[in-house]
C-alpha cells in the first residue's frame, strides 16, 4: 500500500489513500481458478449473446419497433456494466493482483452506478411500452412514435450521466486515511463509504434518494404497469388472445423480477446493515448473471427474434439481403 501524507494533497485532495485492496470472492487458489474459468465463460456469452441480439434488431426490419429500440439500448448498457466490473475480477482471479487505484476505484463506481440506474429505468420503460401495447393498442403508434422513443431514450442516459456524476463527486469529497481494504470484489458505493474517515451522512442521504427514485419508485411504476396488463389481459375473451398477449410482456416481466429484486435487497438499507460478506455474492446476480440471462430470455421466450434468428441461420449466412 502507498501511503502519502495527508497534507501533502492539500485542501482540495482530502485522501491519503492512493491505491485500494479488494478481497475479492475467494482466497482459495483452487476455488479462484474455477471461478476465472467460470467468470471469463460468463463474460464471453454476455458479450456474444447482447452483440447478437443487437445485430439481429438492427438488421432485421420487422424488428424496428420502440420495444425492440428500448431492448438494443438495455443489451448495451448489459454489455458495458459486465465490462465495469468482470476484467478486473479476472484479473484479480488469474493473477491474484488485487489492488486499484484511487482514482480506478472512482472510475468504477462511476460507470457502475451510471449502468445500473439506466438500466433500472430501462426496465421501467419497457414495462411502460408493454402497458400502452396492451391497455391501448389502438394509440400505441401514437404513444410510442420515434420521437418519443428517441427521447425516453435520451431522457434515461443523461439522468443516468447526471447521477452518477454527482454521487462519485460526493465520494471524491471524502477523506480515506485508514484502511484501504474493500470487502468486495469491484467498487461499490456502500464498501467504499465504510472506508470513509469523514461524515459520509451526505452521501448517504444522496445515495437513499436515488435508490428511492430510481429503484423503489421505478419498481412501483413498473409492478403498477403489470397490474395494469394483467388486468387488462384477464378481460379478453379468448384463451388465444390472452396468451398473445402475456407473451409480449413475459420476458420482460422474468428479468423484472430477478433485477429489481436483487438490487433493491442489496441498497435499500442503511449502510450501518449492510452486510459485505453476503451482498457481496448476491451482487453477482446484477452485475454478472443479468448481463448472460437477459439476451437469452429475450431470444428464447420471444417469437419474432426466434424467426429472425432462424432466417438468418436457414439462408446459411449472418448477412440479410435488402429485404428481410
């Protein structure tokens, strides 16, 4: 650890801390090298299965439709938040260099919090999109025209910009002249804020803000939209027409599900509970399980990528002509 003295930074570096240790899963050789292998094959099926899905929606004009627009940026941000936080873990799994910068460790929290806010509104927004398909079937070209696409889209990267912006500046604020351990296996808000030798009561009260707005009040929008869409599909008549219409909106609900109740367990609690040993491990399932699960399920449980999938495979090339 290199350690300088804290007047030496002056006024406006408050931290005598210069690089950070994370401990990472494991201290087992044996157990470290299962979880490289299992983590760079985690890694590479995100990066192959979001890229493939993005390229099967931008390719295939059947496709071009706002729900298909919203799961292109969703498979994007998937494929940037596993990059965040997976080639260091590699790296520390293969060889056993655990330490980051300060500045690293910064940067890490800043896109990871970038990553995971967007895709929480993400989410919420598909869920939107499904409750006008359903509810409002007649107005949904209306509702959901390119315009207002393009601006939802925009809307929920520069909140997310702008969040993360302010709360990886609130921790550059802080002072870290102690321990320089994180119990974690990547940079996160809560671990590193218990390193803090500072009042950290602002960052706090600024990181319970944006989980209630971005996850608990994201979470009620979205189970409002569901509540919405079953009732909605328990009023038609046909057994065919209700299954129709539950297929458009399963997948999404599956992923729902597994994300925000992942995340909300992990940061809806005050930092004073918050307990790293065991989050640390549930924090796998949003950071990397979300990333290889979503492509997926949106492929597998959805009908209309199956066929553009398997038009591509039956004319023996990954290439469409000019028409679909």
């Amino acid at each position: 650890m290199e350690v300088v003295n804290i007047t030496d930074f002056g006024k406006k570096n408050h931290s005598a801390i210069r690089e950070f240790v994370l401990l990472g899963l494991t201290s087992s050789p044996e157990i470290q090298t299962l979880l490289f292998w299992s983590f760079i094959f985690s890694y590479v099926t995100a990066l192959v299965g979001n890229f493939l899905l993005i390229f099967i929606i931008c390719t295939s004009k059947k496709l071009h439709t706002p729900m298909y627009f919203l799961l292109v940026n969703l498979s994007l941000v998937n494929v940037l938040s596993i990059s965040t936080t997976t080639p260091k873990l590699l790296q520390m799994l293969l060889s056993c260099k655990s330490t980051i910068s300060f500045y690293g460790c910064i940067t890490q929290v800043y896109f990871f919090i970038l990553f995971l806010v967007t895709e929480l509104l993400l989410l919420t927004s598909m869920a939107f999109d499904r409750y006008v398909a359903i509810c409002y079937p007649m107005q949904y070209t209306l509702i959901m025209r390119k315009e207002v696409c393009a601006a939802i889209a925009v809307g929920i990267w520069v909140t997310g910009l702008i969040n993360s912006a302010v709360q990886s500046g609130l921790v550059l604020q802080l002072s870290f002249c102690g321990s320089n351990i994180i119990n974690h296996f990547f940079c996160d808000l809560p671990p590193l804020l218990k390193l803090s030798c500072s009042d950290t009561s602002l960052n706090e009260t600024m990181a319970s803000v944006g989980d209630v707005i971005f996850a608990v009040f994201s979470c009620g929008l979205t189970l409002a939209s569901y509540g919405f869409i079953i009732r909605a599909i328990f009023r038609i008549r046909s057994t065919e027409g209700k299954k129709k219409a539950f297929s458009t909106c399963s997948s999404h609900l599956v992923v729902v599900s597994f994300y925000f109740s992942s995340v909300i367990y992990t940061y809806i609690r005050p930092t004073s509970v918050y307990s790293l040993n065991r989050d640390k491990n549930i924090s796998l399932l949003y950071t990397v399980v979300t990333p290889v699960i979503n492509p997926i399920i949106y492929s597998l449980r959805n009908k209309e990528v199956k066929e553009a999938l398997k038009a591509y495979i039956g004319r023996g090339r990954m290439f469409p002509r000019d028409q679909d």
